[in-house]
C-alpha cells in the first residue's frame, strides 16, 4: 500500500487547478470542520438522530474523501510522508498493542452478542 499517489495528486491538482495550498492553520480548521461534516453523517446514519426531511442526505463516503483531502493536504505541506508515519505508527501499534484488547470485557461481550446475531440469523 503506498499513500504517494495519493499525495502526488492531491499536490499536482492543488497546483494546477487550485493555484496553491491554503496555510496549514486554515487548513487545520477546514479539517475540523470536514471532520464535523463527517460526525453529522454519522450520528444520523449509526447514531440517534434524524435526518431533516428538507435537506438531502449526504453521504459518510464523501465526507471521509473530504477529511482524507485535506489531511493530505497538511501532510504535503508540512512535508509529512504518509507512507514512512504509517509504517511507524502500524508497526508500534502491532507492537505495542498486540495483546491490549484481547482482555477487554466491553470488545468481547460487543463480540459475543455479533456471533449471536450471526448464528441467529444462519437458522433463518
């Protein structure tokens, strides 16, 4: 998996349709809002609210697109390699946490009840 086509894009189409990349703060709070974007979506489709009937749902697909723009954006930048901090980040969490959860009463019971609904559902 390489993120470097994706921040070659991303810098390519910033430079020849957008003219250039906003400052890093304003950019910090266009991804704040994008993540806002994202959390309406989504206390509307997985949570408890409801969508308002006059205006059009939006679609979680397009707001993660959104967040993941702009945070390429900011790691271009900021000349962040996304390809080096993941590997670093996946590699100390594979370390790290290998064992972690594995106790955790709230995942496995959270389990437990999926594995039910699945065998449930098998008899139907």
């Amino acid at each position: 998996m390489s993120f470097s086509p994706i921040q070659k894009e991303v810098d390519d189409r910033i430079k020849t349709i957008w003219v250039t990349y906003f400052d890093e703060l304003t950019n910090l709070g266009q991804l704040m809002e994008e993540v806002g974007e994202m959390s309406r979506v989504m206390i509307r489709d997985y949570g408890e609210q409801s969508w308002k009937q006059w205006k059009e749902r939006e679609q979680l697909g397009d707001e993660i697109a959104d967040v993941l723009f702009v945070l390429t954006c900011i790691a271009n930048q900021t000349w962040v390699d996304l390809n080096q901090v993941w590997e670093k980040w996946m590699k100390k969490r594979s370390t790290r946490d290998k064992e972690r959860h594995k106790g955790n009463e709230k995942l496995t019971s959270k389990i437990e009840a999926l594995t039910s609904i699945e065998k449930e559902e098998e008899k139907v």
